[in-house]
C-alpha cells in the first residue's frame, strides 16, 4: 500500500458511487462518529436506493421509490450527507486527495471510498441500439420497460441469468407473451448446478416461457409492423415487441484504472477493503476481494455484499483496522419460488442433495475435510424460506456435519443448527 499522505485538515469523507454500497457507508460514517464532511457522487439523479426490487416489485408496479431508498430525502440532510446527484467524476487526483468533478469541480478528501458498482452489459449484435431493446441496472430502467410489459405483449429475454429469469417472472405475471434465449446449454451456468437449474428452468416454463438454450443472436431488425425481429445463428426467428438484453454487469473500473489503481476483474483490495493506496477504499460490486472461506479473490454483486462491505469500508476509512469476514449469500425470487446460495460451493469435494417436497431441492456442498463450505437450494418459498435459512448458518458456523443425515429429508436441519450453537 502506498504511504498515506497528511490530508487537509478541512479534506472530509468522499464515496464516488450514490447506490446501495455508497448510500449505506455514509450513513454508517456517520453512526460510527465523524462529524465531518460527508460527500456522495452519483450520476443518477436519485438518492441511493437498493436494486433488488427493480426486477420483480417495481416492474409490477407494487413497490415505489420511497420502499426503496435506503433514507427519505430529509434525513440525508439531516445526518449532514451532501448527495451530489447527477454528476460525474471525470478523474483522481491522489497526489492531491482530490476528485474533480465534470462541471469543473473539486473536492479535497481525508478518506475516499469508490462505490462506483457497475453498468449493465448490452448486445453487440447489429440493431441492438434500437429504443426497444433494453436493459435493466437502474429506476429508470425499470420505468422504461414496465411501459412495455402490458397483457399480450410479445417479450423476448436475451440471457438465461437471475436477471432475465426475475424479469420473465414478472412479464409473465403482467400477461406478456415471454420467450427465453440463453446462449450456453443450460440456464444459470455460473451460478448454480445443473439439478438446480433444470428446476427453475421447469418452473418457468410450466408458467408458460418458452426457453430456447444453445441459440446465440445475431442481429436485430424492425419489421414493417413495427415488431422487432430477433434473429438467431440456426437461422429462426423471434418476434418481439420489446427485447431485454439480461446478460450481466460490467464493474465500472475506468476511474480506478485511470488514477493508477491496482485493478485486476475489479478494484483489487485487501481484506479491510483497502486499494493499493492506502487512502482509498473500494466496497460493493466494483471491488475485487479475499474470500473470507478460501482467501481466494472474488467478486460479488449481491445486495448482502454491497450491505456488509459498506459497513467496515466506513469503519476503516476512519482509521479501523476492521476485516471482512462475511461468507457469500445470494438469493433470487421467482413467482412463489425462491432460490439462494450461501458459501463457496466451488471449494467442495462432494455433493449431498436433499428433497424436502416436489419441485424443491437442497443442496450441502463439503470440502475434503467433510466441513460445509457452501449450499444452495430452489424450490417455493412456503417449503424450503426456513430451512434456507438454517444452511446459511450452517455454512457460516464453518461445522463438519454427516453426509446422511443431510440427505435424510425426515431429519429436521433446525436440530443440526443446536448441535452446532451446543458445540460452540
């Protein structure tokens, strides 16, 4: 880490990034005691929100921005959080500790924190840039395409991830015609095995989207009715009113890169979040991570990531020495249906599988040494919320558990959960 320099004694706290990850560190700078100033940068005109909702509630029309803001606009100013929204920042200067902002601006910092998250990827395939193809990261996103998905309408998904799975929940729910295109040969490739991703794939299409995996689009063109054509590498062809493109993220790294951070698949930090300057901090989905399970560098875009790191970046941008020791945990809400994975299931030697009822599963992911490094499970929310949330804990109490007493669905995991607060 570089040497820290003598700030300025009038340099207060700045967070480039007015998200989740951002929103929530300055509220805790300020439950942790500063008294300075607090700074945060957004380029969208709204206070900080959390993104969740926007794929499922705020397309349905059920949630509005006010269940989603992480603090009322009053209560930003009364905690002294200066919120410069719609703005960018055009560069650091760390010799100075100063950010310039695009209207020419600067302002001095004592601690700077990059919360800067990240934009959503979009096709590069001709006609992509049509005003009907769309993509969903922010509120305004969500605006935009929830004008589309009206009874009838013809959807089309590009993308076989929880985004474009959560969307095509709630397009179907609208009473859109959906179909599904996702270019590897399954759904949710990444992210979960394949047990779990022929159920979800089976719920979606038993709500009537239809799922094409191993087709990979190659232009978009508008046809004389005004329908948009999506035309795949076998030569078919789909008809869509509107296309959503949900094929990931892209960390926003240009002003990290730029100022001479280390920057690998996002802004390199240590376990207390620091960058390769001592004066900088990095937290949410633009920062790159050792994992608290293998020490193995990651990077996380989960609503749970962006709520933790928040929190001890905060701790040390005022001079704590506070690591992070959060295990992963993610979750997806589909219709009735939910889905989490908790831990690192990539460590594991071996799989235990669990039905607890039809249509659901759980899975218990064991390292060589028989310890739980991670699990995951699908199916409805009624059947499997509760034992979810009793594997979450079991991964982060780090136990060695019998392979068949996990398999055994007649063997309640509550009882697992005493063991394992008795041995502790």
């Amino acid at each position: 880490m570089d040497a820290l320099a003598t700030p300025s004694a009038h340099a207060g706290m700045v967070i480039i990034g007015a998200g989740h990850c951002g929103g929530r560190a300055a509220l805790a700078l300020r439950n942790l005691g500063w008294t300075g100033a607090i700074t945060v940068i957004g380029d969208e005109p709204l206070a900080p929100y959390e993104r969740p909702p926007l794929s499922k509630s705020v397309l349905s029309g059920e949630t509005g921005m006010d269940a989603m803001q992480l603090a009322a606009v009053d209560a930003w100013h009364e905690a002294g959080v200066t919120l410069r929204l719609g703005c960018r920042v055009n560069a650091i200067d760390r010799a100075a500790r100063s950010i310039t902002l695009d209207d020419g601006g600067t302002i001095a910092y004592r601690s700077l924190l990059l919360a800067t998250g990240g934009a959503a990827r979009t096709l590069s395939i001709p006609g992509a840039q049509h005003p009907r193809v769309l993509s969903l990261r922010t509120h305004a996103d969500a605006l935009a395409l929830r004008d589309h998905l009206r009874p009838g309408a013809r959807v089309v998904l590009v993308g076989g991830g929880f985004i474009g799975l959560e969307v095509a929940a709630s397009a179907r729910e609208a009473g859109c015609d959906v179909e599904l295109v996702e270019g590897a040969p399954r759904l949710l490739g990444r992210a979960v095995p394949e047990s779990v991703a022929s159920l979800v794939q089976a719920l979606h299409q038993a709500r009537g989207t239809r799922i094409r995996c191993g087709a990979q689009p190659v232009e978009i063109v508008q046809r004389d009715d005004g329908r948009l054509a999506l035309l795949l590498a076998d030569g078919s062809t789909l008809v869509a009113d509107v296309i959503v493109a949900g094929i990931g993220m892209a960390p926003r790294l240009e002003l990290a890169r730029a100022c001479g951070l280390d920057v690998e698949h996002g802004i390199v930090v240590d376990r207390h979040l620091q960058t390769s300057d001592a004066a900088i901090f990095a937290a949410g989905d633009v920062c790159q991570f050792p994992s608290s399970l293998s020490g193995l560098a990651m990077r996380q875009e989960t609503w749970h990531n962006a709520e933790t790191q928040a929190c001890v970046a905060a701790a040390n941008m005022l001079g704590a020495a506070s690591a992070y020791g959060e295990s992963p945990w993610f979750w997806s809400d589909q219709y009735d249906h939910t889905l989490q994975v908790s831990g690192e299931p990539a460590l594991a030697a071996s799989c235990v599988s669990r039905v607890p009822g039809e249509g659901a599963l759980l899975l218990f992911f064991l390292g060589r040494d028989g310890v739980l490094v991670g699990a995951s499970g699908f199916g409805p929310a009624s059947v499997v919320t509760r034992d979810l949330k009793i594997m979450r804990k079991l991964v982060e109490g780090r136990v060695r558990l019998d392979p068949a007493v996990l398999a055994d669905a007649a063997q309640p995991l509550k009882k697992l959960l005493s063991m394992m607060k008795e041995a502790a």
